[in-house]
C-alpha cells in the first residue's frame, strides 16, 4: 500500500510530525507499505529541501519558495504525482490543511483520486488556545474555519483523544474513526538508569495546561513545604508572550524556593533535565484544550523511568493505573497537588522502580491498529 503523510510543518520545532507521525509512518513501512512524509519545513531554519531515508520511511522536505501558495503547490503535485492508496493529513491546517482542500475538491470535482482515502490526523482542538492566539482575527478565523471544514470532509480520521474522537463524529456523522492516542519507544537504557536521581521538580509546559492564579497558590504551597526546591520550567509558550505573566508570578512567590526557565529543549536536553529530577508534573485542569489533548512529553518522561504527578484530566487518566504516576483528581486544589508533589518526592525510590509505560501502547502496536484501518478503507474504496 502507499502511504503519504502530509504535515503542515517541519520535524523539529513542533512535536506532532517527529513524535506522533514519524513513529506511525516507521511502523507502518515496517510492515512493507511504502511509505512518505511531506514536510514543509517553513518552521525549521537551516533545513534543506530533499528526500531522507529515516527507518524505511521517506522524508521528503519542500523547497518553500513562492510563499505559502508555493509551497502548499509544490506539495499538491508530489501528492498528484504519488498516487497514494492513503493520504492521511496531519492536522487540518496550515499547508496540510490547503492539501486536503485541494484533494477532496478534485476528488468531488473529476473523480480523479476516488481511489485515494483522505484520512485526517487530529492530536488536538487548536481552537481553545486561540483566543490567546496573536494571529489577527481573520487568520484566526481562518484557521478555526480549516480546522472544522478539514473534519467534516475526510473520507475516515484517526484521534489522538476520546474527546477528540466525539467532536469529529459530531461535525461528520458516520465517518470511520479510529482512536489512536500517542504511544511510547523504548527509552536508552542508560537514560533511563540516570533519572529520577536529582532534587527538582520537572514542569513541562505550554502555559495553557493551568492559570496562572492555580500555579502562584501551588508553588507557595510547594515552596512552603519543600523549602529550597527547585522547580524547573521547560517549554516554549503556545503563544508568544504567553509565558510572561508566569514569570512574573513565579519570580515573586518563590522565598523559600527557586524558578529555573528551560526553554524549549533538544531530546538531548530532556535527558539532562530529567536526571536532574526527582518527579515531574503534569497539572492540568478541566477545560477543552486539556481534554482534547494527548501529551507525547508525558510519556517520554514516563518511559524513562521519573516518577509523574499529574492531574487525571482528559487522556492523563490513562496514566492512574502505571506505575511511577500519581493521580490526582482534576478538581484538587494547587495545595492538594502540592501535597500530592511532596508525598511523591519523599517516597522511597524503590516504590517507583517499575516506573515506566507498562499496559500503554508503544508505536508498533498502534501502527498495526492503523494497518488494520487502512485496508478496512481501502478495501470499501469505490
């Protein structure tokens, strides 16, 4: 079967093509579909256009000349040009959005890629986020008018959240789904020997997980019963600016503790960090974005071994039954998950020994849920 994964971005800035694409395009080639990933690598200074071979699967970045239009042309005809069985779109926006318009209004229009499945790939719901957004009004609209129109008109999707997974059988009743949430790879073992041994606490954030407000009450409480710990903060903002005001809030509660910023970090960079950990954390409260979501950084982190508080909001009540995560329920308290924090950081480490993703599923088993779809789709194909 050939298979083409269109991304609206590049592999490195962003998580979804490199941590949730590219493993499931990997395993599925290692089932012998041919397979591609189109990059339009518009985020990713310095990356060149041309084909990688990454484990059997073809990477294929494209010259951005031309602008947006360009692009997205240029992208349109290795699609036409590769005649793919599947074209399954990586998120409905952007670049990979303008494909999946181009495909499914040719495919109504002449009937020149009915033998072509558009699936669509949604890992999140863009727009509860976008009203901190600072995208003028009308790109907004348009993106959240790319978003809907991308769901309603795909031959069959594929949801990374149950939330996810009824809000497309919402707006396209009758549309083949499948869930197929985020899975794990095995972790380097000598990584995995090395972390959980330091003293800090890990937040990894895109600042919408929780207010501002919730963070100040829970770091005075942590800092209060922790006195001189150390939080990490490791993430780039959603949004420009957005981080700000956490800063600021942070900086000025911390007396009895200390705030280091991160930034967005290199796969390298996660490793030192986490040896650097005693736990990480993962509060989230409950609202749309939260729900809608799957966290890929919370399940490197679990693969690896360091203990998790996390709030068992959305797809992070998956996590209440691993090992090496305490759940805490979605409408605790900052104070209560600060509590929850402490008891997790004066735990013997030997309760966390089996640490890790146990009874979750790793890439090649969702990848083989996603071969079963395909033939399912292709085989129904007029």
């Amino acid at each position: 079967m050939r298979i083409l994964f269109a991304a609206p971005f590049g592999l490195e800035t962003k998580a979804t093509v490199r941590s949730r694409a590219l493993p499931l395009a990997q395993g599925l080639a290692s089932f012998g579909h041919d397979v591609e990933v189109l990059v339009p690598p518009w985020d990713t200074p310095g990356s060149q256009p041309g084909v990688d071979l990454v484990a059997g699967v073809c990477v294929r970045q494209v010259k951005l000349t031309g602008g947006v239009a360009g692009t997205v042309l240029r992208m349109w005809a290795r699609v036409l040009a590769s005649a793919p069985d599947v074209l399954h779109i990586v998120k409905p926006r952007m670049h990979a959005g303008a494909c999946q318009f181009l495909a499914y209004t040719q495919a109504l229009a002449t009937g020149g890629l009915d033998a072509t499945r558009i699936v669509l790939d949604v890992d999140d719901w863009e727009q509860a986020w976008s009203p901190s957004a600072t995208n003028r009004l009308a790109v907004r609209t348009a993106l959240a008018w790319q978003e809907e129109w991308g769901m309603r008109h795909c031959h069959a999707a594929t949801a990374a959240s149950q939330w996810l997974v009824r809000r497309v059988r919402r707006l396209n009743p009758g549309v083949p789904v499948l869930y197929l949430p985020n899975g794990w790879a095995a972790a380097p073992t000598e990584a995995s020997r090395r972390v959980g041994r330091g003293s800090a606490i890990l937040w990894f954030t895109r600042f919408t997980e929780v207010d501002v407000g919730w963070m100040s009450r829970f770091w005075s409480a942590l800092s209060g019963r922790l006195p001189g710990v150390r939080l990490m903060v490791a993430g780039k903002p959603i949004v420009p600016e957005l981080d700000r005001p956490f800063r600021t809030v942070l900086g000025k509660d911390s007396g009895h503790g200390s705030v280091e910023w991160l930034g967005y970090l290199t796969r390298e960079q996660v490793l030192q960090a986490a040896a650097s950990a005693r736990c990480a954390i993962a509060p989230a409260r409950v609202s749309v974005d939260n729900m809608a979501k799957c966290s890929v950084r919370l399940l490197d982190l679990n693969r690896l071994g360091l203990p998790c508080v996390v709030s068992s909001v959305g797809e992070q009540q998956r996590y209440r039954a691993a090992p090496g995560v305490v759940s805490v329920p979605g409408h605790a308290s900052p104070e209560d998950f600060a509590r929850s924090v402490v008891d997790a950081c004066g735990d013997s480490p030997s309760r966390f020994k089996d640490a890790g993703v146990q009874g979750l599923p790793n890439w090649t088993e969702l990848a083989l849920h996603l071969d079963r779809f395909y033939r399912r789709l292709t085989e129904n194909a007029v």
